[in-house]
C-alpha cells in the first residue's frame, strides 16, 4: 500500500471463493470496494469484505508467520469443521 504507483482507491479484500483441497480457499489482495461490501479497518488498514461471505469468515484470525516451518499467512478460522495440510482451504 506503500508502493510507489498503489492506487489509494484499493482496499485489502478478505474473502473465499470456491476450490482447494477442503472445497473452500481464503482470498487476501487488493481491490477496488463493491456496493455489497463490508468495510472496516484492521490495524489502521482499509478492508473490505462481501457481505455474503460474513458467514464463512466471522471470527476468524488472520496471522503472518515468519518461521523455518510457516512462512507467510495464516488463517484461524472458527468456522471451519476442516481444513486442509496447507492451511489455505476449508470446509463448512
């Protein structure tokens, strides 16, 4: 967001979409806001979410690790009845 030539417009979207091992993947990246769109702020950072996958995702923690066995992000989700070996995918 700090990059030269972001576009301030963007927002960091949270998300899923269909896929993965467990039939469910997170989506993390940048997007311009939609009129079903959730917003908020994390930790001073603009977001926004489908209201529609409020259900899939409420709860849930995201973290950034940094060590020898994770390395990247991490999701905690409370809804989740399983999730993948990778941690990227979930089932409902």
């Amino acid at each position: 967001m700090v990059a030269e030539g972001f576009d301030p417009t963007q927002r960091l979207r949270v998300g899923v979409k269909g896929g993965g091992c467990s039939g469910m993947t997170y989506v993390l990246g940048f997007n311009h806001p939609k009129e079903n769109d959730h917003r908020f702020e994390i930790d001073g950072i603009p977001c926004i979410m489908d209201k529609a996958h409020e259900l899939y995702l409420y709860g849930m923690q995201v973290d950034w690790q940094d060590g020898l066995n994770n390395r990247g992000f991490t999701f905690k989700n409370p809804n989740a009845s399983s999730t993948c070996g990778c941690g990227t995918s979930f089932a409902v």
